[in-house]
C-alpha cells in the first residue's frame, strides 16, 4: 500500500508581534481640550485603564470577549444608573444654601436653629411638581412641593411642603387613591403631568375635604412663573416646645423676596412646548448669576385654647389658619446660593422625611402628618436600596452622629469596637442617651371628648368642607377669579364622564354659587346640577387679601427677564437705554435676533444676540421690547415667529416697548393701543409697565367664563 503522501507542512507564517495596547487603541476620538493635569482613569477597583474606546475582542473584527471586565464593569454600572423614581414629585430642582435667624423664637422653643439671631444653618431645598414623572415638564397645573432639610447642630430638619398651605385629604389612608387618581391613568398610560382627566376629578368629586385644595389648585399658584417666586407651607401645625417641655402650635410660611409671580395660563401650556425645563433653567441661571433667590421664613404661633375657639380645627389639614386670625411673624431668611454639583447625587438621592425632627420641635395630631411620619421613610428604603440612604452625603447631618445601629447594604462607615448595643459597660466611649436629647410633647389625650374610643374616627370638626374654598374664592381679586373659573371649565371640559363634571359644579353651589353658574356656562350646562348633600353649609369668614397672588405681586423687575427683539438696522442709542433702564430696575435683559450671530445696528456695530428668534419667544421674558428699522419691522411682519413674539408677548398681559420701525409687526400681531404698550424711546415707561401684568387687557382678548 502506498503510504499517503502526507502534505508538506507550510512553515509557520512568521508571526507579527502582537501591537502593544497604545497603538491598538485605535479611533476618531478627539480630546480638544488637551492640556490640564487630567488624572489617569481608572475601574472602580482603580485600575488605570489605557483604552476607554475599544471594548476587547479577538480580532479587529471578532467577537467580544466575555472576559473584558472593563467593559463588564462599565456597562453594569450603567445599567443601574436609574434609581425609582419618587411616586410622587419625581420631577425636582434642588438648591443648596443657609438659613440666617433674624428673630429668636427662645422664647418657645429650644432648638437651637431659632434661638440665637444671626446664627445660619446649611440647607439644601428641592422644588418639586406633584404628577408628572422625572422627565416630564416644569410647568404644568401643578401644586408645586417645597422641601427643605435644615442641617442643624441637633440634627436633620426636615420642612417638607408645598407651595399651597393645605392638602387634598384629611387622612393619610387616602393617600394611595389619590395619587393613583391623578398619576396618568393605568390602561392608557396618560395623560402624564395633568389633573385635567376622568379619574382626577372622579376621586374628587367623591371626595368633598378636596374642594380647598382644589381651589388652590385651580389658582394661578399652581402655574408659577419661577419657583423663586412661589410662596412655600409647611401645611400642618406643629408644636414649638421651650425647654421646660411647655407648648405652642407653629405654622411655617416661606415667603418668597421676589415676590408671588405667576403666568397666565395659555403662556404655562405654550412654555411646555417652548421649553420643557423652564423652571430648572431659571433656577440655575438666577443661581449661577448671583441673583440668589430668598424667602423670609415666618411663623403663626398660637396657643392650644386660640386654636379650641377658631371656627375650624387646626389639625385638619384642609384648613389655613388665616393671617388675619393669627398674623405672621418673620423670624428669618433663606437665600439658595449654590447648585448641586451633580444632580443624581443631591438633588435625586436626597431623602426628605417629615419625622426628620429635632429637639423643640414635635408634631401634631394631624391625620395626615402623622400618616407621612410613616410614609417617607419606607419610600426612601426602596427608592434608595437600603438603610443607609442616611450616610449619603446629601442626607448625612452635618453634626456628630452615632448609634449602634451596624450593617445593612451600602455601610460607609467602619465602626470600631466590639459594643454595638445599649445599655453596655465595656465601651467607655459609647455613644448614649442624653438630656439634651429629642423629647415628645406630654400630651394629656383625656382632653379630648372621645378619649378613649379605638377606632377608625373622623371627627365632627373635620366635617365643614366648604366654608375655607369660599374664604379662598371671596378673597381674590376679579381677575383671579375668573382664572378659577376658568381653570375649572379647561379641566372638567377634559373630563368624558357627564356625571363627574355635574357633581364638581354641584359641590361649587355649596361655596360660591355665581361661581358655579361661570362654570356650568363655561361647560355649556343648560342648568346647574344638584348640589349633593352636604353635613355642614359653608360659613362666611372675613375676606384675607392675604390669600391672593395679584395682590402681593411685587411691582419689580427684579429677577425678571426682559428680552429686546432687534434686526440689521436696529436703533442702537434706544437698545442702549432701553437695556440700561431694565437692567438698572433688576431684570436680567436677553437680546433676540433672526439670526444668532446677532443683528448690525444703526451705529454699524454688530450686537450678538443671546437667542435666535424660532427658539426664544416672546414667552421666556416678563416683558418685551421690539426695536426694528422700517425695513425689517415690515419684513419681520411676515414672520410667523416675529408675529407670535409680540401677539404672546401681548397675549399674556405683558408690557411691550415699540419703536417706530416695530409698528408693522404690531399691526400683523393685532396689538392696538394699550396702556402696556409703550413708546420704545421711554425706557422710564417701559420699566413702569413691565413691573407688573396688564390684567385689564385680558378681557378685551378672550372670553373668560
Ligand atoms: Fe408627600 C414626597 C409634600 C402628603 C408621601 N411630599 C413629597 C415631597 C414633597 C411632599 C414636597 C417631595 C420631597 C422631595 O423633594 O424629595 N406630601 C407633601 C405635603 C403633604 C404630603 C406638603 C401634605 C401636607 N405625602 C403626603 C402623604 C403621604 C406622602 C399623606 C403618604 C401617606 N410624599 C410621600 C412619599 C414621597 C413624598 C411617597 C415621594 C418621594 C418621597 O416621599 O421622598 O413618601
């Protein structure tokens, strides 16, 4: 047999030596800022990496390697990036700053952030709305949440309000159903960030306690010009306790400087598709600028028999104590100074609790608020993965803390020693109890006339549900009520149940029936519904301006914007003085032009604009002027965007300043004579105008119910 013929064997190709890591890191990447003393990057073990480009694969054009762990690590670490979202106020801007004492409350209680005036405590604040998801707009409906964890020497105090001094129910049991009811409904996934929808107003319509809120709801409260200019709540009573233990019922008042600002409502609804992050951008700018935002903090004060003879009871988280009944008293300031660094870290894992609380101070009986000293706890246990959320730079006090609580996930700390329990005798330097320490109110139960009885109880005092919404109503000016009404008309007009949208106008008949006929107009009813039964008719309380938003606006521009459309031909001695009068009253002055590298002026200089036309509209700015050549004002008059500038701008009761050359693109916007409308050349009238909305124009420009 012949033996095969095995195949010569081809020499081994002579092996290229491997390219060392440098050179086969290959890419297009471009680091255009070179220079600076960049520190090497490194895996979370610390391992200098020497390619963050190319993942490891066997072959230029091979499969990846399972065993690149730089890979592995990155893209683990970025699929959990996302934490839970908070169910509600997901959609947040937070802002780091102090709290100054200007009064000393020593007098009523012993902790120490209100005893000693001048003394100033770090706070971090987060502004928040209530429906809508993370990612979802600044300015819908909304009532807007207002939290702030004070860093006191004795611990974490945590306000966590709103923008509205009463709440939807009185019971924390009912918590769960409303915020289902108006979170985007569960079949068709919306509407997200609007109450104005069937399950909303169905809970609400079942839930007669709502109505208060409801109007507050339905104010211009809830569509805030900038959350520097929203008044803040601290919404329950709580106690003061002075050192003997004695005490005092507290209301907290956040009182923006700026004063109370809000848009009209076809300006909130254009902003959402304007800009998604109004509130935020605003927020950042007017902080990274040095224009810190600042409130005073006051308080009402009053004692267990003042709040036994209100006509209401205090405990019910439904009712305002009006300033009128116990008038407010301003013991400091809050200025927010500083942006969070980074984001997730602050403003997303910071972790407010209500039963965050610090000697001399102690809560209520409110049904509500002792509901939420459950609530925020657990929430932050799932949202933050364990229960060491509090070790999180963003929630660790900023005094000494120690206990023998050990472990759990996400320990930072390394305790040392073998004594992790109380009472002990082998640790000298355990940390123990203390006089100085947190103590509760003694609160003797058996004043109460139904001491005693066990039970799932609501007490008759909680029972008049309409006399507050009528004070509410009764105490705005005309303009803010025909906002009401119409608020109520967009909203129920959004509701598709027939039956929903009657038994809402009947409850309206038990508050302010004038009220209730605008509304049942406005939804085209051709008779009023049957008001359903109510336990208590509503009573007529002294009116308190105090509850109004026009009447403490604060005619300023400080803090506002004032944006000054221009184009080639522009008259540059009116811009300048135009600017030099907003900006001498406080307001922040943007230039808009066609085109973004800016417009040449009349004196052949090019001024750079700070936003292009399409993208800023008229909507961003408090008041606005137009300074244009004859040339480009009839030119501009064929604008879409140029006409919507000053028609929004006009829309939404705003001041406009006009030179000659503006006049067509006016006419093409239908803006006549008003008495916000003035000559660009008079920068004093200007000013004088933009300090406030020209609310008697609204009703020559849409029919409010
Ligand atoms: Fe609440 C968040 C304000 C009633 C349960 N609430 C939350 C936030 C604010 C408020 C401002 C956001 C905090 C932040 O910025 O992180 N909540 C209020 C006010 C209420 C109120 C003023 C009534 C007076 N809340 C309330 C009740 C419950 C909750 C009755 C439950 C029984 N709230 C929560 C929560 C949240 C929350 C589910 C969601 C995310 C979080 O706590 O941290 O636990």
């Amino acid at each position: 047999m012949a033996a095969k013929k095995t195949p010569a064997k081809s020499p081994p190709a002579a092996r290229k030596p491997a390219p060392d890591q440098a050179e086969r890191g290959h890419g297009d990447e471009l680091h255009q800022h070179a220079g600076g003393t960049h520190p090497p990057l490194t895996t979370n073990q610390g391992v200098p990496l020497a390619d963050n480009q190319n993942s490891l694969k066997a072959g230029p054009r091979g499969p990846t390697l399972l065993e690149d762990f730089i890979l592995r690590e990155k893209i683990t670490h970025f699929d959990h990036e996302r934490i839970p979202e908070r169910i509600v106020h997901a959609r947040g801007t937070g802002v780091h700053g102090y709290f100054e004492l200007t009064k000393s409350l020593a007098k009523y209680t012993s902790a120490a952030l209100f005893n000693e005036v001048g003394q100033r405590t770090p706070v971090f604040a987060r502004f928040s709305t209530v429906a809508g998801g993370a990612g979802s707009v600044d300015t819908p409906r909304d009532v807007r949440g207002f939290a702030v964890k004070f860093y006191t020497q004795q611990g974490n105090f945590d306000l966590v309000g709103n923008n509205v001094p009463v709440f939807f129910i009185q019971d924390a049991m009912k918590f769960p159903d409303l915020v289902h009811s108006v979170k985007m409904e569960p079949d068709r996934g919306y509407p997200q960030a609007a109450a104005a929808h069937d399950t909303f107003w169905d809970f609400i319509s079942l839930t007669p306690e709502s109505m208060h809120t409801i109007f507050w709801a339905m104010s211009d409260r809830a569509i805030p010009r900038s959350l520097r200019m929203i008044e803040g709540f601290g919404v329950h009573s709580f106690r003061l306790l002075d050192a003997k233990g004695k005490s005092t019922f507290v209301k907290f008042h956040w009182r923006p400087q700026l004063g109370l600002q809000s848009t009209v409502w076809d300006e909130a609804v254009k902003l959402q598709g304007c800009d998604n992050d109004f509130h935020r951008r605003d927020m950042f700018e007017a902080v990274q600028s040095g224009n810190f935002p600042a409130w005073d903090l006051a308080v009402q004060l009053f004692t267990e028999e003042q709040a036994d003879a209100f006509p209401f009871d205090h405990l019910d988280p439904t009712k305002l104590v009006p300033e009128e009944l116990v008038p407010l008293t301003v013991v400091g300031r809050m200025v927010l100074d500083r942006m969070p660094d980074n984001f997730f870290a602050e403003t997303e894992q910071v972790a407010f609790c209500p039963a965050n609380i610090v000697p001399g101070i102690d809560f209520s009986n409110d049904p509500l608020l002792q509901g939420r000293l459950f609530s925020y706890l657990d929430t932050q246990l799932i949202r933050l993965g364990g229960p060491n959320f509090h070790q999180i730079p963003i929630n660790a006090p900023k005094c000494p803390f120690a206990n023998q609580q050990r472990d759990g996930h996400m320990q930072m700390q390394v305790p040392k020693g073998r004594v992790a329990y109380e009472p002990s005798s082998l640790d000298p330097t355990s940390a123990r109890a203390t006089p100085a320490g947190f103590r509760s109110f003694a609160e003797h139960l058996a004043n109460q006339a139904d001491d005693g009885v066990k039970g799932r109880i609501r007490p008759e005092t909680f029972a008049d549900h309409y006399s507050q919404p009528r004070l509410f109503y009764r105490s705005q000016t005309k303009f803010e009520q025909a906002h009401i009404a119409a608020a109520f008309v967009f909203e129920l007009s959004k509701v598709e149940t027939a039956h929903v949208r009657e038994l809402i106008v009947g409850h309206l008949r038990h508050i302010d029936t004038d009220l209730a006929q605008r509304v049942a107009n406005g939804l085209g009813m051709d008779a009023l519904p049957p008001a359903p039964p109510a336990k208590v008719p509503a009573i007529d309380m002294p009116p308190s301006p105090a509850l109004q938003i026009i009447g403490k606006m604060k005619p300023t521009l400080q803090g506002r914007a004032v944006g000054i459309l221009v184009d080639d031909g522009s008259n540059a001695a009116t811009i300048k003085a135009l600017r030099k009068a907003a900006e001498d009253a406080g307001a922040t002055v943007k230039i808009v032009a066609p085109k973004l590298g800016g417009a040449m002026l009349s004196d052949r200089k090019k001024l750079p604009a700070d936003g292009q036309l399409a993208g800023t509209p008229s909507l961003v700015f408090d008041a606005v002027a137009v300074v244009l050549s004859d040339e480009a004002g009839k030119r501009l008059a064929k604008e879409a965007a140029a006409v919507d500038f000053v028609r929004d701008a006009f829309g939404h009761l705003k001041a406009i300043a006009a030179d000659a050359g503006a006049q067509a693109l006016l006419k093409a916007g239908g803006i006549g004579k008003d008495p916000g409308v003035v000559d660009a050349g008079d920068g004093k009238a200007f000013v004088k105008a933009a300090q406030t909305r020209q609310w008697e124009r609204e009703p020559k420009l849409r029919t409010l119910p």
